[in-house]
C-alpha cells in the first residue's frame, strides 16, 4: 500500500547547529515512515539569511531537491543560480554534485529534499576539508589521508610466533 504524506499534515522541527547560520526545519524522516529501503526523504524548510548543511557532495548517492515554496541561492562549482517554486534539482555523485543553498529572500523556502542510500556514502566537504561516513555520522579531516600500509610494516608482531614462518631467503625463492 502506497504512504501518502501532505505537507499541511508534517510537522515541521527546527534543527539547529552551533553555527547560527545552519538553521531549518524538516520533517520527520518520511522514508522510516514509509519504511524505504534505498532512499532517504524529508520536506526541509529554510528560513531567510539561513544557509542548508555545509557545501558538500556525496560519493556514492545522488540527491534531489524540489521547490516546493519559496526561493532560494544553491551553490554548486559551476557558481551560483536563483532556484524558484517548481525547480527540480538533481545533485550527481561527486564533486560535480557539490551544492548547498541559502535563502536570500524574506520568506522561507520549503524543499523536498531526497537522497538514494544504497550501503555506505562517504560525503565530503570541500570548504572546511571533511569527510563524512554515512550513515555512521563518523566525520575525519581529508588533510589526515596516508598510504594504505602506513603503519602496517610490523604485522607478524600481532600473530603468535608458532604460527608466523620464519621465511628465508630460500623460502622466498621456492615461491
């Protein structure tokens, strides 16, 4: 059976941040109510002067907004474009999707707000150098990237010395 929503029946809750300007509202997690396995889907509102989550992209989903109400700046790396009640907008996996909006008008922009979730995503953010495991929230600074055997030199020390061969020189050649 279908689950039909109608945004004058969803609560709206206001999320903030430590940062001021990171404010809006969103509905409950519609995509739990509707019990959706691939996507996730809330209705956000944008209040003015009020920016949307930092200037990120996703790795390994797609997104999609639709202006419900209201206008808002989205931010991409092409620039900057003024989107309008009935814009669809389609976000690709990586760093050619990067967007984030700001309402730069004195009424609030109402959005729905969709992202695929098939397994992990990994979301990056370009202007402060982050990286975001989803859905685990787990985020690290890019800047901390190592080779992948960094540290990984001394792996017999981990094993029990009845186990480890003792290779020689032989050993390696006869392989």
């Amino acid at each position: 059976m279908p689950n039909v929503f109608n945004l004058k029946d969803l609560p709206l809750m206001q999320l903030r941040s430590p940062i001021p300007e990171y404010v809006w509202h969103t509905s409950p997690n519609l995509s739990k109510i509707a019990n959706a396995q691939h996507i996730q889907f809330h209705v956000r509102s944008l209040d003015s002067g009020k920016f949307s989550f930092p200037y990120h992209f996703h790795r390994n989903a797609e997104e999609l907004f639709i202006i419900i109400s209201g206008s808002a700046m989205l931010r991409t790396p092409e620039g900057f474009r003024e989107l309008v009640e009935g814009d669809i907008v389609f976000f690709e996996m990586g760093s050619s999707g990067a967007h984030q909006l700001y309402n730069h008008t004195d009424k609030p922009c109402v959005f729905i707000d969709i992202r695929t979730t098939v397994d992990i995503d990994v979301c990056e953010y370009p202007d402060s150098g982050k990286i975001n495991i989803l859905p685990y929230r787990e985020i690290y600074r890019s800047q901390d990237q190592v080779e992948y055997h960094l540290n990984e030199d001394k792996v017999t020390d981990k094993w029990p010395p009845e186990i480890i061969r003792n290779n020689t020189e032989e050993d390696v050649e006869g392989s």
